[in-house]
C-alpha cells in the first residue's frame, strides 16, 4: 500500500525537525500598553527611598570592578574579545543578572532570556529536550549557544542543556559575531557565564517544590583556602513529574573550580561540570484537527499524551572541564588563555506518533469524516549520541593611551573541533487508538519495523583575528574586528529516504574572512548613538542534498544603526536599534525528497527590524524592564518559498516585567510581567498560521535577615496555546487523508515554583 513506502521516510520529520531545521501580524494593543506605560511611568518618577533596583542589575557593566570577575569573563561577556563596558560598545548587547532571571521565575535558559529584545522562544512549543530561541528572525539554538565565550554547538540530537543555578549572570549579543567566534548565525548568540570563585567566603542554601511534585535542593558556596587559593562549588539535585503523568524528569549537576591568583598579575581557574539529566520527552505531538481544529469525535487538550508511556526515556550526560588564564605580562600587555575539553553522551528510547488517522479510512472501511481523527500510527525511535568539543583560545591584548586614543587591541588564534558518532533507527510499532489507549498492529508485515542509520561527524574550525575597542577625543568609538578562519567539516553515513538507503562521504573544506566595523558619537556624556556593519557566514544544518552531496556554507551581511543612553544616576536605560540582515545559500528542507535529511540551498533570507530596550527605577519602590521587537523577515530569492516568511519567526514580539518593593514592609517585593509573541508561521511553506499569544508571570518574594522565601509563577493564567505545528508530512494515499494528517504541539502551561534560601 502507499502509506508503507511512504511512511518509512518521513515519519521521523517531527523529532528531526527542531534540530536540523534553520529557515528562520501586526501591532497589538499590547505593544501600545507597554510602551505608553514606560513612557508615562519616567515622567511621574518622584523621590524617596531607592529600592533595590533592576534596571542597575540588568544595565550594570560586568566588569565594574566587582570580586572575582576577570578580563576574559568581561570580555567575553560584553560581546568584545578586550574588556569594555557595555553602554560603549556600538553593538547591541544585553546583561541579565541572575537576580533579574530568577525573580522573574525562570528555570531554563528559553525563560531567562525571554523578555529581552529581538528573541523568540519556545519556537517548537514545550519540548524540555533543547533551549530554542530566534534572535533576528534567525533560529540560533544550534551554533548559537555559548558558555563562557566558547560555544558549546549541537549537532543532531546531542544538545547542551543549561542549569541556571550555575550562572552568574546571561549575555546576548544580537547580530553577526563571525568576527569574534567564526561559524554562527547572522541573528546574534546567547552566552552563559558560569559562578566562579572569589576570595570572600559566601554560600547560598535552597530548596524548592514546583506544582508537579517536584523538589529540589542545591548549594552554592565560594570562599577563600589561602591569600592565593580560592574554591566554588555549585550543586543541584531535583526530580519533577510534568503536566503528563507518563512523564518524569530529574537533574544531577555539579560545578567545582578553584582559583588561583598569587598576584594582582596573574588569576588561574579550573573548573568542571559534571550534569545527568532526566529530560523528560514533553514535546508531544497531538493531532491538528481535535486541538486547532474541530474533529467530530475528540478534543486532544494540552494533558493529552500520545506516546507510549512504556518506552519513554531520553538520558543525557554533559561533562567538560577547563581552565582561564589572564597573565598580565607589562603594564600595557596581558595574555588571555583559556581551553576547554567537553562531552554530551545522548540516549534516546521513545515512542511517538508518525501519523493521525480517521483508521477506519486507512482500512478501506470508512465510518464518519476523515477529520475525526481516532489513531496514531506510532514509530519507535532509538538514538544513541556520542558528542565531543574541544575549544581553545589564546589572545595578546595590548592596552594603548595617548592623548588623543586609548584603547586594547586582541590579536589571538582560536581552535574548535567536533566530532560525533550517531547511530539511530525508527520503525512501526502499531496504531495507538487515542480515545482509549488499545493498541492494534493493522499494518504489520506491510511496514518495516527496523531502520537503522548512522552518522559520523568531524568538524575543525581555526580562526586568526584581531579585536578591538578605542575611544577617540572623549566623543568617537571604534569597535570591531577581523577574522579569517579556515573550516573542515567530514561527514560520513547512511540514511533511509523515500527511494532507499542514501550513503554519503563528504568532506568540505572552506576559507571564509569575517569582519565587523562600528562606530559611535558620544552626543552627551549618557548618550551615544552608533552604527555597525558586518560579514559573517554559518555551517549548514545536519545533512545532504538530495543526491548525497554536501551543502555550502551560508554567508551574511548586516548593517545596524542604534542609540544607547544610560542616566548620569543609573536610573534609566534605553537602547535602540535598526537593524538589516541578508542571508545567503539558506538550506531549507526539500519538498521533493520525503527524507528530512535532505536539503536544497537556493535560498536568500532578509531580516530588518527595529528593537528597543528599557529599564527604569521610579525611586519609589516600582522598576521596570520592557522590550518591544519588530521584525520584517522574508524569503527574498527560492524557487520554491520565495516571497514566504520564514518558519516560527513573528513580526512582533514585546514585554514587560515590572517589580515593586513595599517601602512599608522591609524585604516584601512583587514582580508582575507579561509575554507576547505574534502570529507566525509554523512552516517555511506558510501553509499554516498560528495566532499570536500574550502569557503572564507573576512572583512575590520575602526576605528576612539570611533567609528568602519566593513563590514565582509562568504562564500564570495557565494559557491553552499552539506553540508549534506541522502539516501533512505522511503520504497517506490520498490527498483528503493528507490534509487531515498534521500534528501540533502546545506551549507550557502553568508553573508554579517555591523556593526557599537561606545565605550564610
């Protein structure tokens, strides 16, 4: 029959397709709201006693001179490779303090960057597997995740998943950043900067239960073992259900370092972590009609579960350990190093629904509508990852001042390899009957069930450069960089596509110079207005063409435009930008192939947009932190998808968090902030919209001497929301069968979490 054939090779296209697909509605009431809001609101500031305030934790420099923090964390942080504060760089870069991010009440990396400007999240709906975000219009979660300022890049299935505990603080620097790290996309990165030791004893003790049944414990706790010595050790340990009863997750992470700084000269740090992961498979799919559409016979609600809760366990294992050296070697030459030695083992046993179907239509026997969808044709699908990165970088920077300019220059060499080993399979496991659970095998003998296939990857990236920042006459900036790397990428295989078994060996070898030019006017000493140009490229995704082939590399160009301004007291921030982004050579899954490895790269992707950035304390208890996004992306030049949107990419996105500390009761504060996202397409071919939505969060915290007390809630309204969809990618024989055969996914629903702490 048609479905057999037809079955084997795309019914794996939902689990591939948040890793291997890159292809990246009008203004709402909302947007008004906010923004009139923010304006009203620093118009009515008064006096009076100043709260803690969060626009100094998200505005504030990272290299204030604070304990513990060295010039690589700085530099790398502030999205430069030399030390410069923030509101000098003519580039658009945000610092979220932990502070910020936890009494928001985010848990993951997706919620700790979620109200910041030009960022997406959730672009595939609740899935716990990855952290998926587009920055720009540009799905950035594969090469676009740092720790540290060294990537930590996901290939295949082999993801690294962030334990926000650990961090001290997370950093996005949108736009091209081939400059400074080679191989990224054009929309920007998100770089995570680890808890490291410092020489004044703290720690942190807490616990917490989330609305799942979950409970967690961890401790974080620094101190000084010499004049010269300095240890953290930061771990956590928890286990929750999730909003599917056939669904646990659990977490083991483990962060040791050690400093060591025998002189004002010279600091030294090791470090490791060590992170066992539960994830947890909450991406579930559920058919499209019976959730976003009608279906005359069932509602597949957000608690549907349509796996099989007997082989549902994906285990994962990230280790990597390291060191930072800052060696001041004259008084205008110091010595950057740092390395770092990683592993993401990724193992993967589930079961999950190929297909929706009226069955009684796929047996020839047809009873109702073929919309009143009864069945999932289930698949097993087995993934066995190993995944090993090694990352070195070593940079001279050298200080300069005369009378006119002052400034640092880097002048470094950076190495990043990769290499992976993949075997994976999938194949029928029989219909799931969705009204009530009964299993059947109709389609045994006419569907294999045994498809094993196997990667290997090699990946050598090695990159000069020369990175810089000076300021001329008190009143122009100069920021940029060049860097021109060489790439080898081997890939070696077989996989199964419509008309068989597909073997490839290819091996690509690539030069590409990237570079970035900005340049700022201090109109005022508190106001600077910049604009930037830039080159970059990106590695394609995971795959092959049609025939086997390798694909190109995708290149870019961006132009940006902005203005930063940060009050004389600190009070206020704001940041704007104009941005205009062109990608070249974008792979896009090809329609012709039914394989969801197979690309065609004929296409060209504009993004232009415009985002802005705002904290504000009142001084009278209430801060504010707002951004608002608009973001024009198109599908310029494509056979196939020219004058399309770009997947999962809306138009406008914005929001805003606001806390208040009670003057009257000394350490009660509330936070209240809300999420908006605009309509989008689910898929590069626009056959299907999905409506925008606007979810609310809420926390109230009380400290009392060494103690904090917080009860932090997402999507506090428990909002019922498709966060992603696919159409009918299952030939099923017909094309009314077709059209009734897609799947969708729902966004996170309510959390609700308790933490308790206690400082010492």
């Amino acid at each position: 029959m048609t479905l057999a054939v037809a079955l084997l090779a795309r019914w794996s296209l939902c689990c591939w397709r948040p890793i291997l697909t890159y292809n990246l509605s009008t203004v709402s009431p909302f947007a008004v709201a906010a923004c009139a809001s923010l304006i009203a609101g620093m118009a009515q500031a008064q006096d009076g006693e100043e709260p803690e305030f969060l626009g100094t934790l998200v505005i504030r420099s990272i290299n204030d001179g604070g304990e513990g923090v060295s010039n690589t964390e700085a530099a790398n942080s502030a999205g430069a490779r030399v030390p410069v504060d923030p509101d000098a760089l003519p580039r658009s870069v945000t610092i979220l303090p932990q502070e910020l991010f936890e009494a928001q009440g985010a848990r993951t990396m997706e919620e700790t960057v979620a109200y910041s400007a030009g960022i997406v999240t959730e672009t595939f709906g609740q899935d716990n597997r990855y952290d998926e975000y587009i920055l720009r219009g540009f799905e950035a979660q594969i090469g676009g995740t740092y720790r540290d300022g060294l990537p930590l890049r996901t290939l295949d299935w082999a993801s690294w998943r962030t334990e926000s505990f650990g961090l001290e603080s997370v950093n996005i620097l949108r736009g091209p950043t081939g400059d400074l790290y080679g191989t990224n996309q054009p929309g920007g990165l998100i770089n995570g900067v680890t808890k490291r030791p410092r020489f004044s004893f703290s720690g942190e003790f807490r616990t917490a239960v989330t609305d799942e049944g979950g409970a967690e414990v961890g401790l974080d706790v620094t101190g000084p073992i010499s004049d010269m010595v300095a240890y953290r050790f930061v771990g956590l340990v928890n286990e929750s259900g999730t909003i599917y009863d056939e669904v646990d997750t659990g977490r083991i992470y483990l962060a040791p370092s050690i400093t060591y700084a025998p002189s004002d000269d010279t600091t030294l740090t090791f470090y490791g972590q060590y992170q066992e992961d539960e994830v947890g498979d909450t991406y579930v799919l559920v058919p499209q009609f019976g959730s976003l559409f009608p279906n005359g016979v069932a509602r597949y609600g957000p608690g549907t579960y349509t796996g099989n809760p007997d082989n549902n366990d994906i285990d994962t294992t990230q280790s990597y350990i390291g060191y930072e050296l800052d060696q001041r070697l004259s008084p205008s030459l110091s010595l950057m190093s740092r390395a770092r030695i990683s592993e993401n083992d990724w193992v993967n046993r589930t079961e999950f629904p190929a297909a929706f179907v009226n069955l009684s239509y796929v047996l020839g026997a047809p009873v109702g509508l073929p919309n009143d969808i009864d069945t999932a044709i289930m698949t097993k699908f087995d993934v066995d990852q190993t995944l090993r990165q090694n990352s070195f970088d070593n940079a001279l920077i050298y200080e300069f001042d005369t009378d006119r300019i002052s400034g640092e220059l880097a002048f470094g060499v950076d190495y990043f390899d990769l290499s992976s080993e993949t075997d994976f399979g999938y194949g029928y496991r029989g219909e799931r009957n969705l009204i009530n659970g009964a299993v059947t095998n109709f389609l045994a003998g006419t569907v294999p069930t045994e498809l094993p296939a196997r990667r290997e990857t090699d990946l050598r990236q090695a990159g000069l450069y020369i990175s810089g920042h000076a300021e001329i006459d008190s009143r122009f900036l100069l920021s940029g960089g060049l860097r021109h790397d060489r790439i080898d990428y081997e890939q070696r295989g077989f996989t199964t596509g419509l008309t068989g078994i597909i073997a490839f060996d290819n091996d690509v070898e690539e030069n590409f110079t990237s570079a970035n030019l900005g340049v700022g006017y201090k109109v005022t000493d508190t106001f600077m207005a910049y604009g930037s140009i830039a080159r970059s490229f990106n590695l394609p995704p995971s795959g092959t063409t049609a025939t086997g082939g390798a694909l190109d590399l995708e290149t870019a160009r961006s132009y940006e435009f902005g203005f930063k301004h940060t009050s004389a007291d600190g009070h206020t921030a704001f940041n704007a930008a104009i941005f205009d982004i062109t990608k070249n050579d974008v792979a896009f899954d090809d329609p012709t192939s039914g394989d969801p490895l197979l690309f065609t790269q004929v296409g060209q992707v504009s993004s232009r947009g415009v985002e802005f950035e705002i904290t504000h304390d009142f001084q009278n208890g209430l801060s504010l932190f707002g951004s608002l996004t608009y973001v024009d992306a198109e599908i310029t030049k494509d056979a196939i998808f020219g004058g399309n949107r770009p997947a999962r990419a809306p138009r406008f996105s914005a929001a805003i968090f606001a806390q208040y500390v009670v003057p009257q009761v000394e350490g009660l504060a509330f936070g209240v902030g809300a999420r908006h996202t605009g309509a989008r397409f689910s898929d590069v071919s626009n056959t299907l919209e999905m409506e925008s939505v606007t979810l609310l969060d809420a926390s109230v915290s009380y400290q009392y001497k060494d103690w904090n007390i917080r009860l932090a809630g997402r999507n506090l309204a428990d909002k019922e929301y498709i966060g992603f969809c696919g159409s009918s990618f299952l030939p099923l024989g017909s094309p009314a069968l077709d059209s009734f055969a897609g799947s969708c996914v729902y966004g996170a629903g309510r959390e609700i979490a308790l933490t308790v702490s206690r400082s010492f």
